[in-house]
C-alpha cells in the first residue's frame, strides 16, 4: 500500500512537472532569465527588454536553459553554479528546437550577450554547447 501511494505521488509530481511554468516578464530582472520559486510555486522570470535585444530564437534558448534548471531539479537547491549551468545548456541543447539552439550558438560564438554569466566568455559557452550535441 505505501508503494500505491508512492507511485501514485511521483506520478503526480511527474504530471506537475509537464504542466507549463509560467513566465513572467520582468524588466527589473538584472539578468536574461531566471527559475525560481514565487510564493511555493516555481516561475520562469524574464526580462522583456534583454529578449527584445536577443531576438525570439535566442530569448527561446535562454527560457530553455531555465526549463533545463528546472527538469534537473535545481530550482530545489536553489543553487546555480558552473556545473548546473553547463547541465541547464545541455538540456537546452537537447531539448530545444534546433533553431534556437542554433541561433544561440551563433549568438555566443560572436560573445554576444549573455545576461548574468559569470562562468566564461561566449566563445567558451558555444564550445561548450558543442559537446552536448553534435549539431
Ligand atoms: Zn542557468
């Protein structure tokens, strides 16, 4: 009987995960795009006027990666290190539409803005990108 519940518990947590996230535009938001829990429940944050500089495709790839933080469950740490970042990427790289993906990648490649990104330069960021996946 625990292991009913069990499953039917994970199976809920599972369903709320492929619900949509909702996201919010943020202009004050110093950074492209942020997860985070807003008052118990996780949002994807965003800044309107950063997107509008990127262009769609590229604001895509960036709500991607938060969607990637998400899927891995780092919202839950609330910790965002050049690990998790990397991992966020990866899952973006593998989950995205291929025309984001490549758009940032372009986008980095010319070390174009990145928001708050501490961990390197654009160039190092798309090199990186490559190794998730051979597009
Ligand atoms: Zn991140």
């Amino acid at each position: 009987m625990k292991y009913l519940i069990l499953i039917i518990l994970l199976t809920l947590n599972l369903n709320a995960k492929a619900e949509s996230v909702p996201e919010i535009a943020d202009p004050k938001l110093n950074d492209v795009a942020l997860a985070i829990y807003v008052e118990g429940e996780i949002v994807i944050l965003y800044n309107p006027n950063f997107c509008n500089m990127l262009g769609p495709l590229v604001c895509k790839f960036f709500l991607a990666h938060e969607y990637g933080h998400i899927n891995l469950g780092h919202v839950l740490t609330g910790t965002y290190s050049a690990q998790t970042d990397l991992e966020a990427d990866c899952w973006a790289v593998k989950n995205a539409p291929l025309l984001h993906v490549q758009a940032a990648h372009q986008h980095f490649l010319k070390d174009g803005f990145m928001g708050n990104w501490p961990h390197g330069t654009g160039v190092k960021r798309a090199e990186r990108m490559s190794y998730c996946s051979a597009f």
